[in-house]
C-alpha cells in the first residue's frame, strides 16, 4: 500500500495535468457554462413551484381547453431541461471536447509510465 504523499515530494503525474494552463482554462470554460446555466434553470424551476403555492389564481389561468397557465408552465420545465441538454452537448463539442483530447493526448505522450521510466 502507498503511503501518503509528503509536502516536500514531487507532484504526480495528475497533479501536473492539474496545473497545467490548459486544464486550468478548460475548467474556467465548463464552470462559466454550467455555473449560470444551472443557476437559471433553478431560479426557473423556484418560480414554477413559488408561482403553484402562492398565485393559485395566475397559474389557474385557462389558455385553451382543459390547458392552464400551470399545465404549460409544467411542460415548457420539461422542454428547457432537454434544450439545455442539447446546448450543452453542443458547447462541449465545440468549446469542451477539442481542449480535452489535447491534455488527453499530451498527458498520454508524458506519462512516465508509459515512457518506461
């Protein structure tokens, strides 16, 4: 079994790739993307459920048919929750994926493992 690292030791591999200016600013892109987004939709989930408690009335609403004001609330959560699903499989691709493979790839290339040292 492996000891605890000590403060005076070298820094792993992992804590390396950590460190790095690239990891650093792939988290800076995914915590700026599901920070604000994450925070909306639970801010629009909040006023979903404070709107149901306390303006009965509003979301009593009829539209059109048996369809009132709670009822397409209701299904337009369930819509935002898969739009942003989409959103952000499509950020990853584009801002998320390709810095990925990169520290994926040179971490693979660097890793003394693997180097055979």
């Amino acid at each position: 079994m492996d000891s605890p690292p000590t403060a005076d030791s070298a820094p792993t591999h992992l804590q390396l790739i950590e460190e790095s200016a690239e990891f650093v600013a792939l988290r800076k892109t995914f915590r700026g993307f599901v920070f604000p987004v994450t925070a909306g939709f639970l801010l629009w989930y909040l006023l979903y459920v404070l709107l149901s408690s306390y303006a009965p009335a509003f979301m009593g609403i009829k539209l059109f048919g048996h369809v009132n004001m709670a009822l397409l609330l209701g299904l337009l959560q369930f819509a935002s929750t898969f739009a942003i699903a989409a959103w952000y499989a499509r950020f990853a691709d584009r801002r998320l994926d390709p810095p990925a493979t990169l520290i994926r790839e040179r971490a693979t290339v660097i890793n003394p493992r693997e180097a055979g040292e």
